[in-house]
C-alpha cells in the first residue's frame, strides 16, 4: 500500500501530462584562454511566482560552459561578489594543488582569485562548483554550479556531434529542496523539486539524428539511473575522464552525485513530431543508494524523513525530448572504436592503501543510516590534518571498503583512475574507462589503480571525499600531500643517515629520535627546518634519545639535521 501511496503522489506531482512545458535553458559558454567568472546573487522563480534568492557565475543561477583545448595554458579569473567566502573547484582537472580551488583556496568576499595552468585533461566533460569547508552543499544548491568541456586532436578525429546546442547538449541534472520560504533547504531529503539546466519540467528540440548528450549529476545526494522512456538503446561513448575504448550499446546510466557521462542517441529511427522522456529508472536501483525505494537493512519504514519523499524508489520523467528536422550536415553513424584505454598493471603498484567507510555511531541520529556523519579510516575531516602522504610518480592501489548502510560514490582530486574489481570481479563496461568518482555500495570494496604524477606540493593538499554533499560537509573527507623529497633539499643518503631512527614517521603529535650505532659525537646541534628554509626548532644534546613536540605545527614536510663538527645528517619528517 506504502508503496501504491507514493506512486500516486509522484504521478501528481510529476505527470507529463501536467509539466514538461518550458524550453529547455542552454548555458553560454566561454572559451579561448582567459575565462572571467564572476560569483554572484541573483533571484529565480522555481516554485510558482515566489522568489527564491540564488547563487550564480556570470548570472542568476548556474554558470557558462567553459570551451577549452587541451594543451592550452589558461587563466581563470573568479571574483567574489556574495557576502560569504567560496572557493571553485575545477572537478577532474590535473593541476597542482594550489590551482586546485579546494577548502585550502578560499576567495574572500570582493577578492578576486586567479589560478594558471596548461589544461592536461583529456577531452571529456567536467565541471566546477564550490569546495569550501562545510560550505559546499548550501553553495552548490543555490546555483553555482557550471559545466567544462575539454576538446582535444584525438577526439576530433572522430565524427561526433560536437556542434553545442545543436546536437551537442549540456545536461546538468539536479534535484532541489525548498523551505516554507521558498529557499533552498539543505540536510534534508525532500528533494522533489527536479531540474535540467536549472529548468523545471523542460523539453528539448533534438534534430533527426544522431545526438550527443553530456550529462551531469550535480544533485546534492541523489543518484539518477538514466533512460528512454521506450527503452531504447543507445551509445555510453565517455565517462569522467574521456571516451572509452570503444561505444557501449546499453539503456541505462546510473550516475551517483559528481558523476558524468556522454551518450549517443540516435533520434533518425523516431519520426517527426514524436516526443519521447528521458527517465531516471529509479525503481531498479538497489537498497542503500540515495533514490532507491530504501536504505539500511531494516523492515520498518518510517513515513518520515527519506521515505517522505515520493520520488525515491519509483521511475520519473526528467526532459522530453521533441524530435525535430535534421540539422545540415548531420552525424548518422556511431563510431565502432575509439583509442584504446590501457590500465595501468597492478604488479607495477608502488603502495596499497585501504580507505574504510564507517558510521559515527556516537552521533548518528534517527536518521543517521542516510546522513550519517560518517567517517573515512575512522577520522573526520579537519583542516589542520594531513591523512595521506603520496610519492610523486608513484602507482598506487586503494581499496574502498563501505561499511555502512548507504552508498557513497568516492571522489579523489587530481588523478583519474581505473577500476580494477569490485568485490573482487571486473568492472562493469560503464566503468572501463577513466574515472575520478566512483559509487561504492553497502557492504562492497572497489579497488581502482592510479599514478600519481607531476605535481608536487609539500604543503598544499588535495582532497578525497564523499560527494554526497551533506557527508562531504560534515567530515566524511580526507587530505593528502604529493610530495618529491628529491626537489626540497634532503639527502637522507649519507652513510650514517641509517643510524637516526624517526619514529613514528608520517607523525600526528610528535617524533622521537633515536641515535643509533656510529652517532657517537658528544655534542650534537639538532634543528628543524621548515620548507621555505625557516629554522623552528633548535636544541643542543648528548642524548641518544630525544622527542620533539609537533602537535601545534603545521602539516607538511620538515627536514631534521643533525651537525657536529664537519658532520651534517638530513633526514625528512612528515607531519600529517
């Protein structure tokens, strides 16, 4: 009965036959090599004729699609214009940590921040949205949220819709939640407000053949599977780090938050006129994954909270397509292949790492199944941590192991990376490509391989988090350094470096020292140095034990040295 009730609300609020009645809104873009945002408020009319205040790049709400070519070296100019700090993180990109626009590079109210870089992605779809400190959720759910495609020489030898707006569409897909005020409300699941470029109930004039959809799940939490309403087929060309190695034919795309992939469709076998949905096929999404019918392992379902919401768990139209007059010049064929994607070998690993979901048992509330707090490696973020340190150019393999009662779809910054197995089977064909999220389930451990290379920062760090984005604001996030000894002054090969033990070594709070056999000189001046050079602890010691106090000291990189006489040992600490 339960699940008849909800069907019928749904059908009532979302029937095709009541909506589907405004032209789908297509973002400018921007393009060339210097691109100007400006972060700004503004008002839209979301529900009825009431006004909702909104956050925007260049506008109300949303922001232009950024054109840019790889190779190009690029700057982007973000301007501040709200009352409340922000950051933009460029979502996939591969730049240093500094141009990186997480929570460490934050844009004041009327700053302006400038990052520089040569584009290195391969084409594909990306996009940016704020990353500060618990502030993405409520910034991306005003509107600031934009779409990135990057256009490259081996993609274009192929034939493909890349016209925009003609038969190259930027679908960003998000669900919203209003108070009684008619403002975005955030932590909450009442997210039954649905939209498509920041338009409700849209349609689209697609030409007569063959189209190219970029699609963008920029929700909050849910998770869309996505489908024609006739189940026709169609093409996965590409998901987050480019195309694969060659078209899938399939009629569903589940896309978890953060998440993108490009789909052919071939609307020459639809007659003029017709008029066909795009559908999320929410029924078949299993329990645990935000937009199911449930989540947890429990019987009982209490009408309140997620399973108030009458989307979650049935099947609901998202934009209808109308079929119009083939373009000039009009793509009708789907590519056979494309280059091929060669993973990286698991026996050329570097490192193993593991990453454990769990609950936060202590605080988790009635609803803590869905919205946790949660931890990584049972730690919460904190900005003055450093949880990971990486070796520049090194291979590593992560193993994600969710132990909770809800799935988390895992993003990791500056590297795209392979799926090797989940629970220990080959990755589906949807996920054989290069990714940079990927949804982990209740209960399952999905182990993706990556490298790790060209920048290096011992003091700024990258992020990997959840991109649910209520978990991701409450702490369910890590930090971690790439480093390259080699570039900041250590020389740990002095035949008697191996006698001065470190321990423990990455440290949290502090290292001991221990001089080991051939440090025998009486006096020894002990000092730290931080990396820009700056002497910040000295001491004097005949001791063959010391320990040093780090808790208050700032994560990164520190060489240890050790003189005496004509004798200097260098060694390198890591604090996280």
């Amino acid at each position: 009965m339960k699940s008849i009730i909800r069907s019928v609300l749904a059908l009532c609020l979302f029937s095709p036959n009541v909506f589907s009645q405004n032209a789908l809104f297509i973002p400018d873009t921007l393009s060339g090599t210097t691109f100007n945002l400006n972060v700004q408020n503004g008002i839209r009319q979301f529900v009825g004729t009431n006004n909702s205040p909104t956050y925007g790049y260049n506008g109300n709400f949303l922001g232009p699609t950024l054109l840019i070519n790889k190779g190009d070296s690029i700057t982007l100019n973000v301007t501040n214009s709200i009352a409340q700090p922000t950051t933009v993180h460029w979502h996939g990109f591969h730049v240093a940590p500094m141009n990186d626009g997480g929570p460490d590079q934050i844009i004041l109210p009327g700053a302006t921040w400038s990052p520089s870089f040569k584009m290195r992605n391969e084409a594909s779809t990306f996009w940016y949205h704020p990353h500060g400190d618990a502030k993405t959720e409520v910034q991306i759910s005003k509107g600031l949220a934009g779409m990135i495609i990057v256009r490259d020489s081996a993609e274009a030898m192929y034939n493909l819709p890349r016209k925009y707006a003609v038969d190259d569409f930027p679908l960003i897909v998000q669900s919203k939640s209003f108070d009684l005020l008619y403002q975005f409300a955030v932590a909450t699941h009442s997210d039954t407000v649905l939209m498509v470029n920041g338009t409700r109930d849209p349609y689209l004039q697609v030409p007569q053949q063959v189209v190219r959809l970029r699609l963008l799940n920029g929700s909050a939490d849910r998770t869309f599977n996505f489908g024609l309403a006739d189940n026709s087929n169609f093409y996965l060309i590409g998901t987050d780090g480019g195309l694969l190695s060659a078209p899938y034919l399939t009629n569903r795309v589940r896309l978890s938050t953060g998440e993108r992939a490009e789909i052919l469709i071939d609307f020459s076998s639809y007659t003029l006129g017709t008029q066909i949905y795009l559908k999320s096929y929410a029924s078949e999404l299993t329990r645990g994954i935000i937009g199911a019918d449930s989540v947890g392992t429990s019987t009982i379902v209490i009408q309140e909270g997620y399973y108030a919401n009458p989307l979650n768990g049935i099947d609901f139209d998202l934009l209808r397509f109308d079929v119009s007059p083939a373009t000039a010049s009009p793509v009708t064929a789907i590519p056979v292949t494309f280059n091929p994607k060669i993973p990286l070998l698991e026996v050329n690993a570097d490192v193993n790492r593991s990453i454990h979901f769990s609950p936060d048992t202590a605080l988790s509330g009635p609803q803590g199944y869905v919205d946790g707090p949660f931890f990584m490696n049972n730690v919460s973020f904190n900005m003055d941590s450093i949880n990971i340190v990486v070796n520049l150019n090194d291979i590593e393999i992560w193993s994600l192991t969710n132990s909770t009662m809800v799935a988390h779809p895992f993003h990791i910054h500056d590297i795209e990376f392979f799926v090797l197995d989940i629970n220990g089977l080959p990755p589906p064909p949807e996920y054989q490509g290069l990714k940079d999220v990927i949804l982990v389930k209740p209960n399952d451990t999905v182990r993706f391989i990556t490298q790790f290379i060209t920048f290096s920062d011992p003091m700024v760090p990258y992020m990997y988090h959840c991109h649910l984005l209520h978990h991701e604001d409450d702490g369910m996030m890590g930090a971690f350094l790439v480093i390259d000894s080699t570039t900041i002054g250590i020389n740990e090969n002095n035949s008697l470096a191996d006698n001065v033990k470190l321990f423990p070594n990455p440290t949290i709070n502090s290292i001991s020292v221990e001089f080991q056999n051939g440090i025998n000189f009486s006096q020894k001046k002990i000092s730290i140095i931080n990396i820009l050079g700056e002497e910040i602890y000295s001491a004097q010691t005949s001791e063959n034990k010391i320990k040093v106090d780090m808790e208050k000291w700032v994560s990164g990189v520190y060489i240890f040295q050790i003189q005496s006489e004509n004798k200097v040992i260098n060694k390198k600490i890591i604090k996280q």
